[in-house]
C-alpha cells in the first residue's frame, strides 16, 4: 500500500504541525495530505476546487477534527457518508473534543473511530502514530471496484 495516504483535516496550524511531525519520526510525512477544514477536504474528496485532478487518489484514511469553522467534522462526516464514492473510508475523528455528544454523533453518522488528542506531546506522536501504522498497513481494505 505505497501510495496509500492520510487526509489530516484540521483548522489548527499547531495540531497540523505536531501532527506532520509524528507522521516524520515514523518516517511517514511524504503520506500526508493537509486540508485546512471542513470545504477544503470536502473539495479533496469529491475533486473540485483547488485540488481538481485526477491523480488526488482515495486516501487510505481521513483524520477528522470535530471544532472547526464553516463545516466542522460532523457536518464532513455526514457528507463523506451520504455519497457513495466515500460512504466506506475509514474516518478517524481525532479531536480535542472529550464531549459525549460529539462521540455519539460520531458513531451515529458512521465514524470508524473516535481518538482524544492526548494533551501530553508524546502521547499525542503516539496516537498519530498508532493511527497511522493501523490504517496504512495494518487494516485491510475492500477491494476497489473498477
């Protein structure tokens, strides 16, 4: 899975940063796409926009923070799963959020999982890291329809 890659969707310029930089120490940053929000992965996802052609790829995984402006992740959640080109990708909400509702709403609108972002630095490398590992290499996707 050598060209699989990890969609980070996330308003935070601090969480991208630390975020890229845990993907770097397990040497896995060149897998890496940033969306700086909701419309922007929503544009990624369905090729429009800035990120129109048709090299872009499935990502293998989004990474989904809830708290953000404009769509937050609930309503891209909810988007992902409504079209049937991206109703099976696996989202990880990964999310300072520590709210019931928002894990609930998660699971309701079809997340695959929902991850708390450590507040501690190396814990938070080894969540995005663990992540990472489990779905680039360790998980088992659906073979693709031509």
């Amino acid at each position: 899975m050598s060209d699989a890659r990890i969609l980070i969707v996330e308003d935070s310029s601090d969480d991208q940063m630390l975020i890229l930089r845990a993907l770097k120490k397990r040497k896995l940053h060149d897998k890496a796409v940033v969306a700086r929000g909701g419309d922007e992965a929503l544009e990624y996802l369905f090729a429009a926009g800035l990120h129109d052609g048709p090299d872009q790829g499935s990502p293998a995984v989004v990474l989904l923070d809830v708290n953000m402006p404009k769509s937050n992740g609930l309503d891209v959640l909810a988007k992902i799963r409504s079209d049937a080109r991206t109703r099976h990708m696996p989202v990880v909400m990964f999310t300072s959020s520590r709210e019931e509702s928002d894990v609930v709403q998660s699971y309701r609108l079809g997340a695959s999982s929902f991850v708390c972002k450590p507040f501690d630095a190396d814990a938070f490398y080894d969540a995005v890291a663990q992540i990472a590992q489990y779905w680039l290499f360790l998980n088992e996707p659906p073979p693709t329809s031509s």
